[in-house]
C-alpha cells in the first residue's frame, strides 16, 4: 500500500503553490500514447554546475534517450518548491531547459499507471517538497525510482554545512516512504543505503540496486573552452612531474593533507621537479584553504589551482599529468579516477573500501597521509607508477553500459544501444 506523504509538510507545500500560482502559467504538451520514462533534472536545469554528479546526469539521460525504443518515451522533467514536475528539453549541445523555452511557463507532466520516474538529479533540497507529487503517482501506478550517489551528509555531517544535513534527512525519509527503487553507483552506497533505511525501519525497504558509472568523458556532453594561457600550462607541465588532483575544495577531498606532504617534499628538495595541480571550483568550508592555494609562494612555480577547468582542458590534464592522487576521505564512486584511467593515467588512491571496489588492482594506494609518509609514497609512486594495460581501459564500462543497466534496474530495458552523446 503506497505510503502518503507526511500531512503538515504537504500543506506547507501547497500552500506556497498556491500563493506562487500566479507567477506561472500552465500550456498543455500532447501526451505520448507510450509509456513515459520521466528523468527529474530539477537541479540541472536551474544551473549546470559541471559537478560529477551533473555529468552522471548529462551522460545516462542522453544515453537512455539515445537508446529508448519505440515503446518508451523519455521525458526530462523538473519541479521547484513553486510548482510541480512540468516537461524540460535537451538541446544537442547537452544543455537542459524548461521545454516552454519561458521560465514563467511551464507544461505540467501527466502521469499515467506504468509510467516511471527516476530521480537521477541530486535534488536533496527539492525532492521534499515533490513527495506529494510522487504519493499520488504511486497511487495512481507510477514506478518510483531514484538514484542515490553517496550518504556522506549523514555519515559525515562535520564535511558540510548544516542545511545540506537536514535536507538529507530530510531527502531519506522520501526515499523510505515512496521509492520502490533505488539505484546506488557502488555496493558502499549500497550497503551504507540499506543500513540507513532499515534504521527508519521502512518496511518494506525499496528494491537496492547498483550500477557501474562510465569512464568515457567523450560520451558526458564535455565542456568545450581551452584558456588563454593554456601554451603558458603545457610548458609547465613539461617541465614538472605533476600530481593531478581533481575535485571541488571542500573539507572530505583531502588538499590539506596533500599539500602538506608535498610542502614537506619541497622544503627537504627545494630543487625538486614534484609539482601539484588541482583542478576543482571553490566549495564550502574552506576560506582559509583556499586563501592559502592563492597566496601560496610556490603559486606558478610548483603548484597551480584551476578553479574553472572545462572537460576539455581536463580531458587533456589526464594525459599530460604523471598521474591522478585521490586523497579524498570519502566518496560515492569517484568519477575522475576512473576517467584518468580511461586516458591511461596512473592512479594513487587512498586506500578506501569504495576506491577498492571501483579500481581493484588498477590503481595503487595509500593509508598515511601524515605529511612525511605522505611525501614518501608520492616520490615511490612516481618512480614506480604503473600505466594501466589498455586491455584493462578497454573493459572499463562506458555510459551506454551505465545506462543499459540502469534502465535493466527500473524495468524499462532499452531497446537498442545508446549512441555517443
């Protein structure tokens, strides 16, 4: 029996509708006679951040869109706190917008008994106030499905602000009350998942499943864009034996671990080649970090910070690098490991359950990352650092293979192999 959503939060939520009706005017979309795969890209549509997370969504809804037959229509779908799921457009460059093309005009989705929704966006803040929306599409025999990328705000909650906790809490008892599924990106998520729910004693627990995310950064909608100096970096590069470490500053990514061992480097060989690029846009938490990268006196010489870098440029770094280091303390998947692998960069991950799982032997590891067995492990890896064999690249899975999975997860298998995006 489908669970309703929570009384006073409904309310709250249809009262705000209600006040913010008039903002919005509603043109009705032909209803397609197949049955409708609804892809929420609540956050996506509103601003493209170019996190992990986006791309995963930028790569699986082309990839399902590519592959859907002729008995399935795949339809992206967004909502706010203001208003309910209406119909969104992906144009050919991969950018995702309100299907009206008029932000104060929305085509409200209809649902119909066999129709699924797949919350693919991480749209923890707003998936809360939709669980109305889904209550009556469950009743009305609608598959509810979503894709949940990592825990850590509940596992970890000092890593990130306090709202970004609560909206999780919040975003999980969603998940307890209506998912019929949820999709994990590895069998840490899944198992921290299962543990979670059960501890909300949701019963009976949606159907837990995982599926493998895609090394092919060609098939993810790239951003395309060099910068003006980039003659400047490859120079740079030639000159250096370079870190790569790519990931948004914020506290779980690991910098300040890894700054201090290669500060501790540079200070005992002042001549040496070591060098560090990191590659990640500002997060939260971080001020005093960040200031730091800026003002650092090793800035331009042996260490640089990208803090805009677009696919392409990182496309390139992978190949350019002497390798990838990983020092993040948690992770769902950890996309950008596999995608330098893909370019057959050498990669040093610390060593996590969840690194252990998606690398295996293709990666090498580390487990102190106090300042000076740090740097050591740094200067052994790179004089003995392991190419990936490019049988290994070969098998590595691609979007298609995420998609085809995924869509195996919610029973809406595709029917024919997604096309590069």
């Amino acid at each position: 029996m489908p669970t309703p959503a929570p009384l006073l939060p409904a309310i709250g939520t249809a009262l705000r509708r209600g006040v913010k009706r008039l903002a919005f005017r509603h043109e009705p979309a032909a209803v397609p006679a197949a049955r409708q795969l609804f892809v929420d890209v609540s956050v996506i549509v509103q601003k493209d951040a170019r996190t992990g997370i986006q791309r995963v969504v930028r790569a699986l809804l082309a990839q399902l869109m590519a592959g859907a037959g002729p008995d399935v229509v795949v339809q992206p779908v967004f909502a706010s706190r203001d208003h309910g799921y209406a119909r969104a457009v992906v144009a050919g460059d991969g950018r995702i917008s309100n299907a009206s093309g008029r932000p104060d005009v929305l085509q409200p989705v209809v649902a119909r008994r066999g129709d699924v929704f797949l919350g693919l966006d991480l749209a923890a803040h707003l998936l809360p106030h939709a669980e109305a929306d889904l209550a009556q599409w469950r009743r009305d025999g609608v598959t509810i499905a979503v894709v949940v990328y990592d825990l850590l705000p509940l596992l970890q909650p000092d890593w990130f602000p306090p709202r970004t906790l609560r909206n999780f809490q919040r975003w999980l008892g969603v998940l307890a009350r209506q998912a019929d599924h949820c999709i994990c990106i590895s069998r840490t998520v899944a198992d921290a998942l299962a543990s979670a729910l059960s501890a909300r004693a949701a019963a009976p627990l949606p159907h837990i499943s995982t599926v493998p995310l895609g090394a092919d950064l060609a098939t993810s909608f790239p951003s395309r864009g060099l910068p003006y100096d980039v003659a400047t970096l490859r120079q740079w590069l030639h000159r250096h034996r370079t870190l790569l470490a790519v990931g948004t500053i914020e506290p779980r990514k690991g910098h300040r671990q890894l700054l201090a061992a290669l500060e501790h480097l540079w200070r005992a060989q002042p001549e040496s080649d070591i060098a560090l690029l990191l590659v990640g846009r500002p997060g939260w938490q971080t001020a005093d970090l960040q200031a730091e990268l800026r003002q650092h006196p090793e800035r331009g010489r042996r260490l640089i910070w990208i803090d805009d870098a677009s696919d392409e440029l990182l496309g390139e770094l992978y190949c350019a690098t002497a390798g990838l280091v990983a020092a993040s303390h948690g992770e769902g998947f950890g996309l950008p490991l596999i995608e330098a692998l893909a370019q057959g960069a050498p990669v040093l991950a610390r060593d996590l359950p969840v690194f252990r799982e998606v690398g295996g032997d293709l990666f090498d590891y580390f487990a102190d990352d106090a300042p000076q067995p740090l740097a050591a492990r740094l200067q052994k890896w790179l004089a003995h650092r392991r190419r990936p064999d490019p049988g290994a690249i070969a098998a590595l899975p691609r979007w298609a293979d995420s998609a085809a999975a995924l869509a195996a997860c919610i029973g809406v298998p595709l029917s024919r192999a997604g096309s590069p995006a």
